[in-house]
C-alpha cells in the first residue's frame, strides 16, 4: 500500500481550497487503494454495519446505499485512513498540524438510482466547532453529471451562513435553530455552481460549510461507488448538540475539549 502524495500539493491549490471551498486532485489514490476500497464496500453492502439507514426518495428506482464509521465495522477500511494519502491530504489543504478523522462513510448510487443528493453543508450536521472541517469525496468509478457528480456552490463556505442540516433518512429530521438551505435548483443559474469529472482515484476535498449536492445516477450502466472521510484540525473542539446525526458511540470527551478519542482518533500529528 502506498501513504505517499504521488506529488506535492501547490500552493495554487491550498488557494484553491481555502477561497473556493473545494478542490479537485487527480490520481492521488493508485490503483491498489481503488481495488481493496472496491473490495471492501462489496464486503459492507453484503454485511452492513449498525449505522446504515436508508436514503433513497419515496418511490425512487435503483438504489441508493450509505453507510458510516466504516473504519470501527471493517477493519479493512483502517488501512485506508492511517495508510493512504487521505490524512496528509486533508492537513496540507486546511493547514493543520493535526488531524483527527470524524468519520469515514461509503455512498453508492447503482445505475438507474433516481434519488439525488439534496443541497446541504456537512459542518451543522456534526458535533463540531472550527474551522479546519473538510470532506474527502474519493472517486472509485468514473464519475459524470450524468452518473451523480456532486456539486459544490463555490465559495459559499465564506458567506458566514450555517444551515439547518436535511435528513437523508425520510423518517427523520433535523431541529436547529438555522435557516433552510437556499432552493438551489429553482435557480441554478444564480449561483457559482462548480463540478468535476473524476476518475477512479481522483478525489475532491471540500470545506465542511461548502454548500453541496449531486445528481441521481442516470447511467444504466455505470455504478457511482464513493469512500469519504471527514477530517477535523487543531482548532476543532467538541460541540454536541440535540438533532445531529447519529455517533457510533458517545465518544467521552467534554464539551469545548479536543476531539482525540478512540471514536475520533488522531491519525496524522506534526
């Protein structure tokens, strides 16, 4: 297996990152990790873990597949977050000295799945205060519009706006104190709306308050298999609150303290 950047991030794109909300890298995943997390997501559709739930629309075709905390259900998935790029990937784009994973996460859209993504930030649904929040979104398909690329409104994790977080699951809800999310398809054409082709290995990195969403997968014969981990930094505390999305455990650790725990692991430190 192979931990090493293929190649140096640039300065252009920690730029990129830090004033668009997103960026795209290609081919920092090689073959071996695209193959063993092929490999591992056919092994958790077939024996999912307890956190899975359902996610596809009422009255959807195909079928849209989720599941989290991967990592704590297959050990296989371990390899993937203290042995691949990913850690030092996150810290170089949001500048951190230490990175803790929240979580990782598996979403599949099989060909012909009708249900898209719903706009939405990641940051309010999480039991976090901070900055440095970002998603790795790592492609393990070839990824298009038509096949459920996500989009991202670019910039829009500057715009000094939390949302109140949208259930996936249809038989729940979310309750905060925070305005909905803006009706982005009503009118696509008045926001900066920005997406990326992706091959098996490319990957996108996406701050935590960047609004995003993705298309169902219209393909008859292409699978949209994504691994996702969701990185915190040194300035991320712990900030529970009632209505976030479900933890795999309680991870024991006060309010306002630093996330390092067995459920939260600190996986890169300088």
């Amino acid at each position: 297996m192979n931990n090493k950047l293929h190649r140096d991030i640039t300065e252009a794109e920690i730029k990129t990152f830090e004033e668009d909300g997103v960026v795209c890298l290609r081919g920092f995943f090689d073959k071996y990790w695209v193959d063993h997390l092929r490999d591992l997501i056919d092994q958790d559709i077939a024996n999912p873990s307890g956190m899975v739930k359902s996610i596809d629309a009422e009255d959807a075709t195909g079928f849209f597949f989720g599941d989290t905390f991967v990592c704590h259900h297959i050990d296989g998935f371990r390899d993937a977050v203290f042995d691949s790029p990913a850690p030092a990937i996150a810290a170089t784009l949001m500048q951190a000295k230490k990175v803790n994973l929240l979580f990782d996460q598996i979403l599949v859209k099989e060909p012909d799945t009708s249900t898209p993504t719903a706009w939405h930030q990641d940051y309010t649904y999480w039991p976090v205060a901070g900055n440095q929040v970002s998603t790795l979104w790592l492609a393990l398909d070839p990824v298009t519009f038509d096949s459920g690329a996500v989009e991202y409104l670019r910039g829009s994790h500057r715009w000094g706006q939390k949302y109140l977080a949208i259930s996936f699951d249809p038989n729940q809800t979310y309750e905060e104190d925070l305005p909905e999310v803006p009706d982005v398809e009503a009118d696509r054409d008045a926001y900066d709306i920005v997406s990326f082709e992706l091959e098996p290995g490319d990957c996108t990195i996406h701050h935590g308050l960047t609004l995003h969403g993705a298309q169902p997968n219209r393909l008859a014969n292409v699978r949209r298999r994504a691994y996702i981990q969701r990185w915190t930094g040194d300035d991320v505390t712990y900030n529970p609150r009632p209505n976030l999305q479900k933890m795999l455990r309680d991870p024991l650790i006060a309010p306002g303290a630093p996330l390092d725990s067995d459920l939260f692991p600190v996986v890169m430190q300088q």
